[in-house]
C-alpha cells in the first residue's frame, strides 16, 4: 500500500525592513496614539508666556568694563504668584548679587530683581539702550537685551500683569471699603449697645450697687458721694444707702438718702424724711433725675 508523502514544515519569512514612507507612517501614528492619550501637547516656556500677554526675553548681565557676563532670562507672570528670573547656576557664583534672586518686578523706567518674599536685591535704571545700577560690591552693572526686543516683551508682560491685577486691586479696595464702613457703624452703634447693656443690668440691685459722687448740672461736682449698700437693708422695702458726712452742698445734706430700691429700671432713693426723687440711667452709666421736676442731680460711679 502506498503512503501519501509527510507535509513539509513551512519556513518562517522574514518580515520586509520598512523604508522610509513606512517609518514616516509609524511616527505619526505614535504621535496620533500620544495625543489620544495625553490630550495634547505643551510647548514648556512658550504657550502659558503668549497666554499671559507675553514671552521670556533674555538678557546679559555683564561687570561694565569687565569680562565676566550672565545671560538671564526673564519670564512673565503667568499665575499671578510673580514674574520668575531664570539663569545658570553658575551666575549666582560669579555675581554674588544675584544670590537669592527669584522675580523680577518693572518699576516704570527701571527694572527691579527681587527675592522671594518681594524684597529688592537689584535696582535698575533704565539708561540707552539697557538697564543699569551698581552691585552691593560696588561693581558697575549692566543688563542688556540679547536681541534688542527685550524692552518691549517687559513693556508686553508688565501690562498683562497689571491688567491681571486691576480686579483683584479693585476687590480689596472695595472689601476695604465695606471694612471701614461697618466699623463706623458699630463705633455709632457703640453707645447704644453699651447703654443697652447698661439697661439690662439696671434692674438688679447687685449691677446698680456702690459709691457715687454726686454731681449737679450733670458736671459739676458737689464734692458729695453716696453709698448704694445691696447687702442692708434701708427703711421700708429699700436697700441702705448712705451719704458721706464730708458733704457741703446744704440741698444734698437736707435731703439725705438713707434708701434705694429699682423699679421699672428706675434708681428711686429715699430722703431721711420719706419723700424720694427718681433718677434714669445715662448712655454713660450715671443716673440722672427729671430736670424738668427741680434742679438736675445726677450719680456717677466712682
């Protein structure tokens, strides 16, 4: 019988090299598959600087005279946090005056790189066709634009900075505003709280309670003070109260209190002869009687 003949194992091929159109189509398939993923692409340093209203310009910052030289960038305020400086860590070595330097702020006609906290390290005014000033050594400085441009794209990023800064200037004046209006009304409204307060009080014996000096025309002192004892007990329903024996003015001595009691939030006292005289409490805290039923006699305490 005859056998059908064994199949031959198939060889594997090898797959053609891609030439050129077809890396050009695996490059751009990646970068289709990257931008699928990432949601875009951002060009560091350049797309938040056009979206603030301007981009970095460099500069060179050299010893007037000398050799030594720094180029510095200056970038603009894309946050509203400052406008950064950014350089070679080499510069800081060979301008000691730069050490700590962080953003830099326009100043007008000059030009000023500050700290992080804001403070000045570097002044500069504007001269021709750069800025200059004189470092903390005493060197003769000068900062000058690598591309002549530089002035204007500081002009275009100190203009977006500033319109940026408008509305957050214009919400703290107007929060400063309404800061001191109320506290002008709480000053106005101070007295009437504090006689408020005083009124409230003015019903218990215990808040009323102690030494006086007895006034007429409600400044003039009599030289008189009378004692509101809570603790005795005066004549009828009344609290003791007592006039000091020093006291010369003869209306005060013929009346002389010997009781005191609150009704209705009123200081009533009693005269040694029973008849008695009703006082009001004040804005101030004194007490005074009804000008319009005999001479003013006011207390106030000591």
């Amino acid at each position: 019988m005859r056998r059908n003949p064994r199949p031959r194992p198939m060889k594997p091929t090898r797959n053609a090299s891609p030439g050129p159109a077809g890396r050009r189509s695996a490059s751009l398939a990646a970068a289709l598959a990257a931008l699928s993923l990432g949601g875009g692409i951002v060009l560091s340093g350049v797309g938040p600087a056009l979206a603030a209203g301007g981009a970095p310009s460099t500069w060179t910052l050299a010893v007037e005279g000398g050799d030594r030289q720094c180029r510095l960038t200056l970038r603009p305020d894309v946050d509203g946090k400052g406008a950064p400086v950014a350089m070679p860590s080499g510069c800081r070595r060979a301008f000691p005056g730069l050490k700590g330097v962080a953003f830099w702020t326009s100043t007008g006609d000059g030009l000023r790189l500050d700290d992080a906290h804001g403070d000045a390290l570097l002044a500069f005014d504007a001269q021709g066709d750069g800025f200059r000033t004189t470092s903390p050594q005493g060197e003769p400085l000068k900062l000058t634009s690598v591309d002549g441009k530089g002035k204007a794209a500081l002009d275009r990023a100190a203009a977006a900075a500033a319109s940026r800064a408008e509305p957050a200037q214009a919400a703290a004046k107007t929060a400063s505003a309404k800061a001191e209006t109320a506290k002008a009304e709480s000053a106005k409204a101070e007295p009437a709280r504090s006689a408020a307060a005083h009124k409230a009080g003015a019903d218990k014996p215990a808040e009323v309670a102690g030494r006086y000096a007895v006034l007429r025309d409600k400044t003039r002192d009599t030289g008189c003070m009378v004692t509101l004892d809570d603790k005795a007990h005066g004549p009828g329903a009344t609290l003791k109260a007592r006039l000091a024996p020093a006291c010369r003015d003869q209306g005060i001595v013929i009346f002389d209190p010997v009781g005191w009691q609150m009704v209705s939030g009123r200081l009533v006292l009693t005269a040694r002869k029973g008849h008695t005289t009703e006082l009001d409490t004040q804005d101030d805290g004194s007490w005074m009687n009804d000008p319009g039923k005999g001479k003013t006699l006011s207390l106030k305490r000591i």
